[in-house]
C-alpha cells in the first residue's frame, strides 16, 4: 500500500522526500495474456496459410515465408505469455536504483541513468531510460534483442517500458520515476560537492540527423512510374482494359518471364519490369508505399543512397521472382525496390540508439513488410497473383545493402559515406532502362507486324492482307496462310472470302492433305469426313483445329472449345494451329 506525501519542487521535478524505499509494479497480466492469444493466432494463421491449395503450375512457395512469420509470432506470443504466468513485476523502482525485465536481473543503479523520458501516440506509451555507454555495455540484453549482433543492439540503446502493460496509472509510474531520478541527482551534487563528473567517453554523442524538406527524389520516382504507366496504356500490343494493361504487353515492354531472359539473354527486363505494373490499383499501392518509404528514409540517408537502395532491391526482387516463380509467369511491379526500402528503413533505425525516432522507424516498416512478404493473400480483387518471392528478394537484397550503409555512417556525419559509389549504382540502372527502349520498340514492332496478332486483336483486313503477303515468302505453308486469310477475311466480313479460298484450292493438289480441309469450309465435306481424311498425327490435329474454327464461325462455341483444347494438347507447339488454338481459347475467356 502506498501513501501520498508533501511535494516539493527540485530542478522543475516534483521530488518526495519521503518515497518508500521499493515500488514494484506488476503486469497487467490480463492485458498481456491477451495479447499473447493474438499473437498465438497470428502464429496459427500464418502457420495455416502454408497448407492451402496453390494454384496449379505454381510451386507452393508460402511455407518459406508463413512459417518465417509463424515462427516469429510464436516467438513473440511465448515471451508475452511467459511475462502473463511470472510472478516477477515488470518494473521496480527503488532508491538503489531501476530493474527493467529487458536487460537483466540486477537493478541498475541511477547513477548509470542519464535521463527518463517519455513517447506517448495514439496506441502508444513507453517510458525510454536511457542509461550511461558505459553502463549499457555491461548490460546483459534479454529477450530477442539479446540474439542481435552489437552494432544493431547501439552502444547506448535505452531500457524501453511499455506503460501500457503494466498495472499502475501510466502517468503516475513517469511521474514517481522522475522523483527517484531527481532525488538522487540532489543526493550526487551533495555528495560530489556541487561539482558536475565529466562523462569518461564521448560514445554519448547523439547520432546527426535532418527531416527537414520534401522527399524529392521520392516524389520525382512516383512521376516516373504513373509516366510509364500511361505508356503501358497507350502503347500496348493489345488494347487495354479500363486501366488494366494485358499481360502480352506487360511482357513486350519489359516484364521477366524466364525464358526470355535465359534463352534470349533480354537481362535487361530485371530493371525494366520494376518499372511497370499491372493495374491502376497496383500503382497507386505501390505509389503509396513508396511515399511512406520516402517519408520514413530519404532525408535519412539522402537521396542518393535512397535511389541506389531502390535500384538494388528492384533488381533483387526480380532476380527472385525470376529464380523462384514458374516459368510462365510474367513479372511486373516496383514492389520490391519498396520493399527493400523498407528493410533498410529497419536497419536504418538501429544507427539512432536512443529516442523516439528508430521506433517510428520501426513501426512504420512493419506495417508494409509483415504483409508484404506474408503470403496471407494469393490475388488480388482483379485477379493479379502477389508477387511474394519479389517482395521477399528485394528484401533481402535491401537489408544487406543497408546494413553496409549502416558501417559506412559515422554518428556525427548528416548521411552515410560513399554516396558517389551509391550515385553510380542508380546511374548504372538507370543507364540500363533507358537502353532497353531500343529493344522493346523492335519487340513492339515485330509483335505487331504478326499477322497471327493482328487477327485475334480483331484486325481481320491487315491480317488477311499480311497472310497473303506471307505466301510468296514461305510457299512450303502456302496452304495453311491462305486458310487463315480465309478465316481473317469470314471473320472480316469480306464478300471475296470464299471465292479466294476457291481459287486458292484450285491450285492445290486434291490427293494430299490440307485440301480436305479445303472442302470443309466450302461445304464439300462434313466435320467428321475430315477427320477421317487425316493420315497422321500431324494432320489430325489440324484437322481437329480446323473443327472447331469451323464450329466457331457458326457461332457454335461449345462445340468448338473442346476442339481447341484438343488440337492445343495434341499439335506441337511449333504448328499454326497450336498457336491458334491457344489465341481462340484466350480470345473465348475474355467473353
């Protein structure tokens, strides 16, 4: 039971001469326990996560990342549950001195506390004592900061209490804090005669910083992206819908996909797809993210080694995506340039050991990274898959390059050295994003000098006019490019279309394939007939294509769409028709 006494005034602190010799506050273990149960399910969930059905094709990479996640949460529900069932208190102020469970089980003496200080938010209250170099040093850390490395623990990081779990009135526990600080710097002045003791070490030196001005380079990024992003709409190889490019453009203009990359050596697409998204949503998210980044980290570290964390992390997030997602899948988005910014904003706030600020850091990086690289969600409400394995690459590749950002920033400089070898870093990406424009604008003009593209974007006269172009240049398929003018031109709506197919089957030997298909479209022979008619597999499965172009044109879609997915299995994958399959079957999922 503890009893209120006279106040009196010493150095602006209300001092009492007659404090009880030991307080000891316990935990609200109520509070604490509960908090242990959501973190429990946060373990469960992200635990649970690992053993839902993948899509299929895809390989279920979610147990590297949910069992990642499972394990911290569980790490962090056992350590709150441990403090729920201990019988310890959480905080014990004393005359001799402070016991902070984070540190050890010996009470610090006041003597090696230097200051008591408050941070107070909205869902925040936490008491900061921040405790002399020397005495921090010799400290024994618990809990998982124990497991850091030195240089992130800080050679002066402060004893952190969070009020708000603990059973006593917040404002009461700062205030009777205070007193027992105050009351023994009263106690050092009469001891040592009045005279102030020379720190033994100028490790006390506060870290330089400035958040003044705008993030500019940040700003000037975000312009860059929403500029590209109208030239995904307005130059795309098919046309757009609403404001969500197609995937074939998103491939042309510079996203990964595996075998463009290994096979045809395009590397530039690493740096060119973190230049792209998918969607106006997945813009604007990444435009946001990139903002609170920008907020959180430029004025930091500068701009320039802003931009190269960027830049670095953008190319590991699509060295992973390349590495770790199927072969088929087109990757865009900055998200990992993003996410390793994040990273490293978390690396970033170990260079400030005291303070407020490394936990505003701190807690604006989580709120991006936990559901960032937590596969919780597969797609998003337009379909997109969440490229997970590019938010965990970039990452990584952000957290490494921020912690030798981390070596190379003396406390007393305003930003990290070697900012000219960042500077190059993100002149070298740069340099390559610009040089990729040649190779997309020949990729741009192939795609759509294919007569095959400009008929299943609808282009029916250009692609009959481009398919008669092509028999003079290939006569061996002759036969086959005057079947698809055929169909560009029905398709069309062009009156000439069967007398040119008549005229083209006149010139055809009747005794070999394809002329029986010839005599489908012109009504000579059934669908049946003509399948009979195939003498090998090769032609068999053209026949079946043929099939169902011919079920299609008369508007019978569900006889057709088996034909295609049947010449699809069945022709090689180098056949007219294989291709044609795979355009219809696209073309009629869209409908």
């Amino acid at each position: 039971m503890m009893h209120d006494h006279d106040l009196i005034s010493l150095d602006g602190f209300a001092v009492d001469p007659q404090l009880p010799r030991t307080m000891e506050i316990a935990y609200d273990k109520g509070r604490v326990f509960w908090l242990s149960l959501i973190a429990f399910g946060m373990a469960a969930a992200s635990a649970e996560v690992s053993f839902l059905p993948d899509r299929p094709g895809r390989p279920h990479l979610s147990a590297i990342f949910c069992w990642s996640g499972a394990a911290l949460f569980g790490a962090c529900a056992v350590l709150l549950l441990a403090r729920a069932i201990r019988r310890k208190p959480g905080l014990v102020l004393s005359k001799d001195g402070i016991y902070v469970e984070s540190h050890s089980d010996e009470t610090i003496p006041w003597r090696s506390v230097r200051n008591i200080r408050r941070y107070q938010r909205k869902r925040t209250d936490q008491l900061y004592i921040d405790l002399d170099p020397v005495a921090a040093r010799a400290l024994t850390r618990r809990g998982l900061v124990r497991w850091l490395p030195k240089f992130l623990q800080g050679r002066a990081t402060p004893a952190v209490i969070s009020l708000k779990l603990l059973r006593a009135d917040p404002d009461w526990i700062y205030d009777r804090s205070a007193e027992f600080l105050a009351k023994d710097r009263e106690q050092q002045a009469l001891t040592d005669g009045g005279l102030a003791v020379a720190s033994e070490t100028d490790d006390s030196e506060e870290p330089v910083f400035n958040l003044k001005g705008p993030p500019v380079f940040t700003y000037a990024l975000i312009a860059i992206l929403v500029a590209i992003y109208i030239v995904e709409l307005k130059f795309g190889v098919i046309p757009a819908k609403g404001d969500t490019p197609d995937t074939q453009t998103l491939l042309v203009l510079g996203g990964t996909l595996r075998q463009r990359i290994l096979h045809y050596g395009e590397w530039w697409r690493l740096v060119t797809a973190a230049l792209l998204h998918g969607s106006l949503i997945h813009l604007a998210f990444n435009c946001f993210a990139l903002w609170r980044a920008g907020i959180l980290l430029e004025r930091l570290i500068g701009w320039r080694w802003f931009a190269a964390l960027f830049c670095v992390s953008a190319v590991g997030g699509s060295a992973a995506s390349l590495l770790i997602n199927p072969d088929n899948i087109v990757g865009v988005g900055a998200s990992g340039g993003i996410i390793g910014l994040f990273a490293a904003v978390m690396v970033a706030s170990y260079h400030f050991p005291s303070g407020p600020l490394p936990e505003i850091l701190r807690m604006g990086a989580i709120q991006i990274l936990v559901p960032s690289i937590l596969p919780l969600v597969g797609q998003t409400a337009g379909g997109m898959n969440i490229d997970y394995a590019a938010h965990l690459g970039g990452a990584v590749a952000g957290g490494i390059v921020s912690l030798c950002l981390l070596k190379a920033w003396p406390r007393t400089q305003l930003h990290p050295r070697f900012s000219v070898a960042a500077l190059i870093a993100s002149i070298g990406f740069a340099i390559i994003a610009a040089g990729s424009i040649w190779p997309i604008s020949q990729l741009r003009a192939g795609y759509l000098a294919d007569p095959f593209i400009q008929y299943f974007q609808g282009q029916y006269q250009r692609a009959a006019d481009d398919f008669e172009a092509r028999v003079a240049l290939n006569p061996d398929a002759a036969p086959y490019y005057h079947l698809w003018r055929f169909l560009a031109q029905t398709r069309g709506n062009d009156s000439q279309a069967a007398s040119n197919l008549r005229i083209a089957a006149g010139k055809l030997d009747q005794s070999k394939w394809p002329y029986p298909v010839y005599q489908l479209f012109l009504g000579e022979l059934t669908p049946s007939e003509v399948t009979a008619k195939a003498t090998n597999n090769d032609s068999l499965c053209e026949a079946i294509f043929y099939v169902g172009e011919w079920h299609l044109l008369r508007g019978q879609t569900a006889e057709a769409i088996p034909k295609f997915n049947a010449a699809l299995f069945s022709c090689p994958k180098t056949f007219m028709e294989y291709e044609g399959a795979q355009g219809e079957l696209v073309q009629l999922s869209r409908h």
